[in-house]
C-alpha cells in the first residue's frame, strides 16, 4: 500500500498533535509507566526504521533508515535507562550492617 504525500503528512500531523494531548493530561505519578509505554512505542519505530533501510530503492532512503534506526535505538535504550534509575530511586535501602 503506498500513500501520497498529502495522506502521509496528515497522518503524522494527527498523531502528532492526538500525541502531545495524551502526554499533557498524564499526572505525573503516571510518569514511569508512561516512559515504558513510550519505549514500546519506539521499539516498533525501530523494526519500522530497519524495513525501511532494508528494502530502501535509492541512496536516500537507505540514509534515511539507517538514521531513523539510530535515533529510534538511542530513544529506546535512553528511555529503558531512565526508566530503570527512576524505579531504583524507589526502592528501600537495606540497613547497615553494624
């Protein structure tokens, strides 16, 4: 299936907008879970970016996909890194051994 230009810039347009609207009205107790829900998100950005290289027919395009790839991978591990700190914060400390 391939999309005109048009359609595909409304649909990044409407995702883009329906997206910063969710992420406005998320207490920020939420927080966590919603960076989890968000690294999800990019690890299907990736395997997007890396069809999208894969299969590229011009120069362009395959440059295009190998930096989508790298800027969906940085997202990705930097959201899981995040995520993981912010949930130590968290957890109880043992107490010294005296």
């Amino acid at each position: 299936m391939k999309l005109d230009l048009l359609t595909a810039l409304f649909v990044f347009m409407l995702a883009t907008f329906l997206g910063m609207d969710i992420i406005r009205r998320v207490s920020r107790l939420l927080h966590t879970p919603l960076m989890s829900l968000t690294n999800a998100i990019s690890s299907i950005a990736v395997v997007g970016a890396l069809m999208l290289a894969g299969e590229a027919p011009d120069r362009l395009t395959t440059w295009l996909g190998a930096l989508a790839v790298f800027a969906s991978t940085t997202n990705l591990v930097s959201g899981y890194l995040i995520t993981d700190r912010m949930l130590r914060m968290f957890k109880r400390r043992e107490a010294p051994k005296s």
